[in-house]
C-alpha cells in the first residue's frame, strides 16, 4: 500500500535560479492559442508552440518537466526562437521548404537556459526554458574549432 502526505505545494517548490543550463531531453511539442494584450490595449489571439523538456541533470532537478514558448514561424531568420531550437535539438540545419516530424525528436538531448516566469495569480513562480542549446554530445570539434 502506497501512502501520500499532502504538503502545501506554495512552501516546498523553490524555482530553479535565473540563467541555469541543464542537461535535459524534449519530450514534447504542442501547438496552443492564448490571449495577450496588444500595446493598445486590446486583447489578441496568438498561436504558439510549447516546448516541453525533462530535466536529465543528475541533482535536486533531475526528472522536472520544464516548458518553453515560441511562436510558431519555423524560419531560417536568427531571431527565430522554433529554429534555434529545433536546430539545437537535431544537430543540424533546415533548409528552407524542407519538413520533418517533431516526433522523430522525442528523446533528443539537449541543454535548456531556465529563468524564473512571472508570479502566477496566487503568487507563484514557475520556470520557464527560454533557450536551447546542443547537447554537449552532439557538438563536434568541427564545431569547437572551425
């Protein structure tokens, strides 16, 4: 027989600290629409993709499932979040026109940079992924040393 305590979730979760690299792997990636509002102050639709990753770092975060946003251009543009991450992920470059499926990518290793989010409505801070790096294993020295 399995026993459970419940505890106040509030007093036993400390986030993660702002600009931490972990060793991680993607598990999934979702598309979702949300509401912002705009500058004007108007209230807009988006769509988005969700990133989620599990923490492989050996230590205190090991096995947390940690998300990430982007937009859902996939571009070869610097500044596009989805690409860098993809092309972290894979190891490699997409081309324009080319497609893959985001299954195939279930599993890949990688490293995430977390920050803190913004406090929740009752006051809570979750971490967010807001980028992601190759895995350490699948940088080679081409790619260290030109």
């Amino acid at each position: 027989m399995v026993k459970m305590t419940a505890t106040d979730s509030a007093s036993t979760f400390d986030p993660i600290p702002d600009q931490t690299i972990l060793n991680a792997k993607l598990k999934e990636i979702v598309e979702f629409e949300y509401e912002f509002t705009n500058d004007e102050g108007n209230r807009e639709g988006a769509e988005a993709y969700r990133w989620i990753f599990e923490v492989t770092e050996p230590g205190l975060w090991n096995g947390w499932t940690l998300r990430g946003k982007t937009s859902r251009k996939f571009s070869n543009h610097e500044s596009c979040k989805a690409m860098n991450y993809m092309t972290a992920i894979a190891g490699r470059e997409f081309e324009p026109d080319e497609s893959m499926e985001t299954e195939d990518y279930y599993g890949y290793p990688c490293r995430i940079i977390v920050e803190e989010g913004n406090p929740d409505a009752n006051g809570k801070v979750w971490n967010n992924v807001v980028e992601v790096l190759a895995s350490p294993s699948s940088v080679s020295a081409k790619d260290v040393f030109g």
